[in-house]
C-alpha cells in the first residue's frame, strides 16, 4: 500500500487478539474463502500477520471488497447480472432507483441495494433479465399500471416504444441497404432515419399545406447545400433521377416508416391536384440532434424556398446539374453540389 509519503506500509503495530497485546504485523497477500449459497469462492485478499503468533487480521474494507468479487463470481457461474448491468438496464428508460422498484413492486431500496453489489434473488434476476427487452417493458407497465403514477408510466411507455422503434429500424433492411451506399450517394454520411425523420418533420412544421412534391425538392436542396457548404450531407440521403427531379431513394418505403413506425406524419390525398398529397404532421421537430451549421442549411432552404410552389421548384431543380447530368433512376452523385446554384 503506497502512501502519499512515498513510503510503503508492510508492518503496522495492531491489537493481537490471540496474543492479547500489541503486536507488529506483516503486511501479506492471501486469499479467503466466502461461502455463497453452499458454493465456496476463493478470492485474493490482503492479510496482516501477527509475527507472534501468525494470527491474520483483514480489515474491513478489504474483506467487504473480497466478498464483492465473491459475489461476482457467482454471478458470472449462475449467469446472473451484474450490478453494472443492472444499473445500465435502469439508465436505459431513465430511472431513478426506486422508480424502478416501484415499477416492479419492489421494496424502495432493493434496487440500491444490488446496484452497490447485493447479491439478487434469482426471482428478481429474471425479472430485471426479462425488462431488459423492451416489449416486455411495455408488458409490465401494462400489468403494473394501477400500481404506478400516471406520471411514471407515461413517461416509461414512451421511453420503451423509442426503443422498442430504434431496434426494429436498426434491422430495417431497407434502411441497412441505405446505409451500405459509397458515400458519393449519401454525401460522405451513413443514412440516418432519424435525422430524415426530424428534416420531413422541419419543413412540414414551418410550411403550411406542404406538398410532398415540394418536401422532396426541400430535403434535396438542404443535404445537397449543407454538402456543398460543409462536404458533408446532413441525413445522408441517397437520392435518385426521377421525372419531377431528385428523390430520395426508396422515398415510398421511407414515407411508410415515418407513417406507420414513427407515426410522424400523415399524407392527405388531395384528389382534384395533380400534385397528390400534403404532409400533416403529427411529432414536434427535435432540433438537438442536429449542429448548429445544419440547422443554418436547414433554414436557409425554407427562407429561400418556401413561398416557392412545388411547380417552381421542380422547375428549379431541373436547371441543376445533378438533374441535368443524369439519366432516369440514376442515382445522383453529390459531387453535383458544387454545380447548386444559390
Ligand atoms: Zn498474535
């Protein structure tokens, strides 16, 4: 043991027990033994020697420590969590302590108490172990419902469902597809749903009765300027030659997503227009994912753009090189950027 001296401490005058006096002890490291559940656990440990009579002392802190590994270590035989798996299975639906364990019709501390190392019952392993998964988060909020505040579950359901949604999109096949493109496609970015979401949602906020052709233009316009500015794009968007302009690759399944997954927005079919459909939504834009360079693109296009019709601004995208230089369904490189004209 190192002291701030700079000296090492190997001998200490202790109270020998056995001898029943004073006694210079020598500093040793051995091991103890713990029972845990009719199991033994080894674990090393540091021991002082009564150099008369080798009686051991360990001291508290040091035994308390070896208990601890002791208890780890049957964790990790019986495949029980760990206190810092426990802890990060609560931070996952920002909980606090006993929020959890009223949650789960725990005692108030009990949740405290494994987090500083306790060691659980198998009953309440499965349960923690169970929880872990969000859609069975959900099941219990559901069964626990009448024993929480409306306040705590609330709050725990939306939490669940986010995850619940982040997993499933994280398998998307269609989104991975996206994501897989040479990032010439996607503006040296991985696709991100989540930022494409909160790009639809921005627009369709701040623009009354938005055309979806005219959201296309406008999600173009912003990855293809922030790219130009910035070399990089700010959802990543892959996008494609269609007749009207640029689209986003694979737009219909990524509309169903925000539609059916996200439950962003909704379209409403406007049956005498050409044009088809308006975007509704239904979510707040969430402005903290994005920097603060993409938030000046992404107001930068709605200054410009936004009193444009859907008809100007298809106009305006088919003056654009990265229309005029490609071909039907091609995808669109963003080196076209530069060509944007501002
Ligand atoms: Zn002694």
């Amino acid at each position: 043991m190192q002291k701030s001296g700079g000296y090492f401490i190997m001998k200490r005058n202790l109270f020998c027990t056995k001898c029943f006096n004073d006694e210079d002890f020598e500093k040793t490291t051995g091991t103890i033994t713990h029972e845990i559940k009719n199991e033994k656990f080894e674990e090393n440990v540091e021991k002082f020697i009564c150099k008369n009579c080798g009686e051991e002392i360990i001291e508290d802190e040091d035994f308390d420590e070896s208990l601890l590994k002791a208890f780890n270590d049957y964790r990790k035989s019986h495949n029980l969590l760990l206190p810092e798996e426990i802890k990060k299975i609560r931070s996952t639906y920002a909980l606090s302590q006993r929020a959890l364990a009223r949650l789960l019709g725990w005692g108030q501390v009990t949740i405290h108490r494994y987090e500083n190392g306790s060691l659980q019952d198998n009953a309440h392993d499965q349960m923690l172990s169970f929880i872990k998964q969000p859609d069975n988060m959900l099941k219990l909020l559901e069964k626990n419902k009448k024993n929480i505040s409306t306040k705590l579950y609330k709050k725990t359901k939306e939490k669940a469902e986010t995850l619940l949604l982040k997993k499933s999109l994280t398998d998307n096949i269609i989104i991975k597809k996206l994501q897989s493109l040479n990032k010439k496609y996607s503006g040296n970015k991985k696709f991100d749903i989540e930022k494409f979401y909160n790009m639809v949602i921005f627009f369709s906020q701040n623009i009354e009765k938005l055309w979806k052709t005219k959201l296309l233009k406008l999600i173009f316009y912003s990855e293809f300027i922030n790219y130009k500015k910035f070399n990089t794009s700010i959802a990543g968007t892959p996008f494609i030659h269609w007749p009207h302009g640029p689209v986003p690759k694979r737009i219909y399944a990524l509309i169903d997503i925000l539609i059916e997954d996200y439950k962003a927005i909704e379209m409403q079919d406007i049956s005498d227009h050409y044009e088809g459909s308006i975007i509704i939504n239904k979510k707040d834009f969430n402005p903290s994912i994005f920097s603060k360079e993409e938030l000046e693109t992404l107001n930068l296009v709605l200054n410009k753009f936004k009193n444009y019709s859907s008809k100007e601004l298809c106009n305006q995208t088919h003056k654009e090189a990265a229309y005029l230089q490609t071909k039907h369904n091609d995808f669109i490189s963003y080196d076209y950027a530069n060509e944007i004209i501002l």
